[in-house]
C-alpha cells in the first residue's frame, strides 16, 4: 500500500496493521511483508550482512528476533561516522497468555488457563469476543503463527448475583480471569489442537508441538467514530500506534531521495515492554546495540568511530501517554492538560521515568515546527507517579540522547483504546522528518 498522506488514509492503515497483529509475533510478520512489499532485504543474524549498504545507494534491511524487529534505511553517502536516527517503539501490549496444561474447566465448561501479562485493566476484557494469537514452535524447532478468530470469552457475573457490583468491581486474577470456550469434558479436548488447526496452510500435528507464545487479543474491529468522526477506537493502539507510525514513515523515507548528511534511519519496534523489556528481544537486551554495531562493522567503523557515530545519534521513544480524561481532571497536572488532536505528547518527568532532556525537547520541537505539526507536553499529577518507557533503557544502555513521544489515549491498558485520528498520522509525518534530519 502506497504511504498514507493524509490522516483519514493513515487510520484507516493503522486499522488494518491491528487488525493484521494480534500478537507480537504477528505485528513483527506484518512489518516484514510491508517491508518486503517496499523492496527492504531480510537479513539473518546467523549470517554474515557484508557492508552496511550496497555500491549503487542506500541500503534498505530489517532482522527479526522473535516478536521484535529493528529495520533501517543507509544513506550512500553514509560513512563510518554517521550518526543513527532512531524511532523505537514496542510490538506487545496488556493482555494474558497462555499457561502450560491449558485446557481446563468444570461444571461441563471449557476454560483456557491463562496467565496475566503486563497491566491490563481486567474489567474492559469482560463480555467480549476474544482470539488466541502467537507463534506455535515444533518439536524440530520449525515455527508458525496461529489465530483463531472468535474463541473465547470472560463472562461477568450478573449483577442479580452480586448487588453491590456497581459499588466496586474486584476481579481475582486467578479465579475470575479463565475464559471460557466450549462445552465439554477438559478430558476430552485439546486447546492446542484448536491452534495447530488454525495455522493457515499448514498442517500441523499438535502431538508435536513442542513449546507455545500465544495470547489473547480482542476481535472488535478497529472503528472511527464521534461527532465529525474525530474518534479512533482498538485494541492495541498502546502501541502498534507507534510501531505503525514508525513503519510507514521508514518506507516513505526509503522511497525518496535522501539528502547528503543524512542519519542512518532506524525503526526499532521491541518485544516485552509491558512487563519491564528484560528479555532478548527487550529494549533492556542487546538486540538494538547488537544491530547498530553490524551496520557500524558494514561502514568499516574502527571501535572508536562507531562510539563517535553513537554520540551523533538520536533516540525518539514512540509509546502511547495520557489525554486529560473530562471524567476524572483532577487526576492529570493542573497546567498540562493534554487534548485528544492536540497533536502527539512530549513526555517528560523529572525523574527520568521519561528520557527527555532540554536539548532533546528542543529538537523535537523543530522538528515539529518545521513538519509543520502541534505538539503538547505530557507531566504527571504530582501524586500520581508515571510508568516508564523505553526511553530511559536505550539512552542508559547505548548512551545515546533521548526524548519520550507519544500519541495521546483514552483507556489506557483497556481491551480497547481510544485516541484521535489526527494525532497518528501527525506522528508519522513528524517522524519522517526525523529520520531525514541529523540531530
């Protein structure tokens, strides 16, 4: 698909990149074909890369590990000196996943054991049409991605069984969060045979599977709405937002000259980071480091010079934040209201939950400015300390400089976000500037 230009045309495209990942797996598969579609090349990490780009121009390239994907656009002018502009976002959000012996249940009811994963708000995934979602891994190791479609469900109790439901909801993890899929015996059924059907193309024998990633997602179709149709609604926004911002403004950078000077331009889209990204696809693992400094090796950069190219760099954070909820202001800092089609956050806490700096927000604040795009600042309620990104991981780990972005939500962490039509396309065409613009 040609890159959106334009904000009705970008929704309707991040729709269908939600709609396409349910899991990380998937959301990182979806990246890989639009990739392809764009002329980027796979590359392997088990294989030599050669250099950082071909003889003829710039190099475009993208490796997968896992549910994460890092993929990038050389320039030909590129040398062992240039400097990395990088978008980094993350492909997972709250939900449950899968536990080992998953087929369970009583009182003739097919459950699906299932284990909290991150921080999802247990009430909004209540009375819904679920799926199952990830990657089955074989006993030969081979691997392949399943979705069942409509599956599951957590249904509520009905109020005529608990009156004081209205008064205050409390959900137990373990005894409340079980969905149910079926009538049977548990005896009798297999779950993971549900999923080896469901692979598409394939035949898959669940007598072999040998280890499973597999979550659940929310079916409901991404939908615009509101009274002039200023309203988004999905799964997932936090934050296949970014991750889909991040990829159509590295295809659209990819398809135009590049300007001399320009930065090596980096998507970095991370598995993990709703449960704190300490895993090898993380933003806390080597993955980021590990590409950067193959590419650095494909210039020819001397250990010095990569540290040199490290210095020239930029890190935008791309993760969703907070518009001021109309319900509940007293919540959100006095000063800093954030509004839904404000354009996207700036996110700064003096903590370094967020990994702005003054230079870092200056910058940004050109970028916009010249992309010709509103911005607004994001700071917490003083009482009420914000959660971090993978801001502050990246600029710790490489020593790279920052800042903390973001397209603003309502719902947060819920089965179904809520965000402006406008502010995702704002970010994209704001981000296509930055990976054009040498920091």
């Amino acid at each position: 698909m040609p890159t959106p230009t334009n904000a009705a045309d970008h929704i309707r495209d991040l729709g269908a990149y939600v709609t396409a990942s349910p899991s990380s797996f998937h959301a990182v598969h979806e990246a890989a074909r639009r990739l392809d579609e764009a002329g980027f090349t796979g590359l392997d990490e088990l294989r030599p890369w050669g250099g950082g780009r071909p003889d003829d121009g710039a190099g475009k390239y993208y490796v997968i590990r896992d549910g994460a994907l890092i993929a990038w656009v050389t320039p030909g002018s590129a040398g062992p000196t240039t400097g990395f502009n990088i978008l980094g976002a993350h492909t997972d959000s709250p939900s449950f996943k899968l536990k080992p012996k998953p087929t369970t249940g009583k009182f003739g009811w097919l459950q699906a054991g299932v284990e909290v994963y991150g921080g999802p708000l247990l009430n909004s995934w209540l009375d819904r049409e679920l799926q199952l979602a990830g990657r089955l891994v074989m006993l030969d190791g081979t691997q392949h991605l399943t979705a069942t479609g409509p599956l599951l469900r957590f249904p509520q109790l009905a109020i005529h069984l608990d009156r004081a439901v209205n008064e205050g909801l409390a959900l137990d993890k373990q005894q409340h969060m079980n969905p149910v899929f079926g009538l049977g015996d548990p005896a009798g059924e297999d779950l993971l045979g549900l999923l080896a059907a469901r692979v598409a193309g394939k035949n898959v024998d669940p007598a072999k599977i040998g280890g499973y990633d597999v979550v659940v997602a929310d079916t409901q179709a991404p939908a615009v709405f509101g009274a002039k149709g200023e309203f988004f609604a999905s799964g997932r926004l936090d934050n296949l937002s970014a991750t889909h911002a991040g990829l159509t403004a590295l295809i659209g950078h990819a398809s135009t000259p590049l300007p001399d000077g320009a930065p090596v331009a980096v998507l970095a889209a991370f598995d993990h980071e709703e449960i704190g990204s300490a895993s090898r696809s993380g933003a806390s693992g080597p993955l980021l480091e590990d590409v950067l400094a193959r590419i650095s090796d494909g210039l020819g950069a001397s250990a010095s010079q990569r540290r040199q190219a490290f210095a020239a760099s930029f890190c935008v954070s791309a993760d969703a934040g907070h518009a001021v909820h109309p319900n509940y202001a007293e919540r959100h800092d006095p000063a800093n209201r954030p509004a839904m089609n404000g354009g996207p956050l700036l996110k700064i806490n003096a903590n370094q939950r967020y990994a702005t700096d003054a230079p870092g927000a200056a910058f940004w604040a050109r970028l916009c400015i010249a992309a010709g795009i509103p911005y607004q600042e994001f700071v917490s309620h003083n009482a009420m300390p914000c959660g971090s990104t993978i801001g502050p991981l990246t600029a710790t780990r490489l020593g790279i400089r920052t800042v903390d972005v973001g397209v603003p939500l309502l719902s947060m962490h819920s089965a179904r976000e809520l965000c402006g039509v406008e502010d995702p396309y704002r970010l994209a065409k704001v981000t296509g500037l930055f990976f054009r613009t040498a920091a």
